[in-house]
C-alpha cells in the first residue's frame, strides 16, 4: 500500500519485534507535541498495522524516559486552523486519526513515561489499556484554548472516567497525577518501571488467541455504546472462533495440560 506516514515520516517511528508493533511519537523538540501530518498518519497506519498478520499487539510511547507527548502542535493554529473551514478540516483529521486508533481490531496499550497532555491524553485514552510512571501526568486542556472538545473525544473520556471526572478534566483542565488517574481509572496500572511491565503485558497478549482478542474487542465496543443484542456482527465472531485453528489449538492444549501455541495454529 501506499506509504501510510506522508509528511509525518521521522516525526513517528514504528518497529516490529515478535508480534509486537511499537508506534514512537518522535517530535522531542517539540515534547512530541502531535501534529497534523502525524493525525493524518494514524489513520492509514493503523489499517496497515491491523491487516499484518505479524502483529499482534500495538504499542504507543513517546521516547525512552518520555514524555508521551505534550499534546496538540498549538503553532499550526495560527495557520492550520486559521479560518472556522481550517478548523474543521483540521478536527476532522483529529477524529479520523483517533477515530483509526479506537476502531483497530488489533489490541492496543499506550505506555506513558512522563506527561500526556491534551492530544497525547487523547492518544493513550484510544488506547484499550495504559501503563505510566508514578511520575506521569495527564491533562485535556481545550479550555484554556477556547476549544470544544470533539464528541468521540469526549465519549471516549466519559466511557473510561466517568462523567464526574470528565467534567472536572474538561471544566479544570488541571493535571491529574498518576496516582489519581490509576483511582479514576484513566490508567490501568502505575509501575515504578512502565517499559518493563508493557513488554510483560504484550508478551501475554500476543500468547493469547487472536480470534478471541479480537472478538472481545469488538463486542466490547458494542456493549459500550447500548448494544445487548446478538447481530451478525458478533455471530460472525463467535463462527470465527468455533471454526478456526485456534481453538482447536486452545482446547488440544488444554487436554493435554500444555500451554496453547496459537501462532503455530494460525500458520
């Protein structure tokens, strides 16, 4: 395909290493503040990643010891986003960038050295799982811009935090702690080493039956947005899974009290 980073190449840096597809936010000076060349990136990276047969977990960073990312790149504003028509041309690549990163079948973790502020929050909360430092923080900051945060931005903060702390990070837009963000549930988990205990998150995830990650994904998805009833979307899973080599691999194994090979199975 085509090349997905555009002008965002050096600004995001990705590697694969067995299974495990690491996304870089590279701008450092600029604190990995995202632009709109990289907003525009995700959302053709992260097909391309999705479609790969060889990755199996996708991992967002900023560089080693961090920061995340300091958010929006505020000096396009003044040009970028110049006149009301820039502006929605430019949130509409926001959404669509984040938007790729939410809808990726493939899991995803956003490993947080340092601080996530304003865009880089957005990222990680794309994100189905985050680990920081006890050093982090994060914020979302578009009130001290005299911006209104975008609908599925806000939808996504709400579904993870709730509206009570939603309104106080979008009213305030204070810095939360680590500390608060693991109690509010805006992290998974806070560990003294973040990169340690992502690889260890990956491992296991890239171990587990892709069918089921997959399949868990999507139907979580449903069920945050209202939807209890079976429909041939998730029917369509539950036949990939009953029907495909990892389960036959899941249950062998599980006869013969080994554990499962579900790569080998897929072939």
């Amino acid at each position: 395909m085509d090349d997905p980073f555009g002008d965002a190449a050096g600004a995001l840096l990705v590697s694969t290493v067995d299974g495990v597809a690491t996304i870089t936010l590279n701008r450092p000076e600029r604190h990995n503040a995202i632009n709109l060349a990289m907003w525009l990136a995700f959302a053709r990276l992260m097909p391309s990643l999705a479609g790969d047969p060889g990755v199996d977990v996708i991992v967002f960073r900023g560089p080693a010891g961090g920061p995340f990312s300091a958010g929006a790149d505020i000096s396009e504003f003044t040009t970028l986003r110049r006149t009301p028509e820039d502006a929605q041309r430019y949130g509409d690549a926001v959404a669509a960038g984040e938007g790729a990163i939410l809808a990726c079948p493939t899991p995803t973790i956003a490993l947080v050295e340092g601080f996530a502020i304003g865009g880089g929050s957005q990222v990680a909360l794309a994100c189905d799982l985050r680990v920081c430092g006890p050093d982090s923080r994060f914020g979302i900051t578009p009130a001290k811009l005299g911006i209104v945060y975008g609908l599925q931005s806000t939808a996504r903060l709400t579904d993870v935090v709730g509206p009570a702390w939603a309104s106080y990070i979008l009213f305030t837009g204070n810095l939360v702690d680590a500390a608060t963000a693991l109690r509010i549930g805006l992290v998974h988990e806070v560990v003294a080493d973040p990169v340690a205990r992502t690889a260890e998150l990956t491992a296991t995830l890239a171990s587990r039956a892709r069918v089921s990650l997959r399949g868990a994904k999507a139907l979580i998805a449903k069920v945050s947005v209202g939807v209890r009833d079976e429909d041939a979307d998730v029917r369509a899973h539950y036949e990939a899974s009953l029907h495909g080599p990892e389960y036959a691999e899941g249950v062998e194994a599980f006869l013969a009290k080994r554990s499962p090979d579900f790569r080998a199975a897929r072939g």
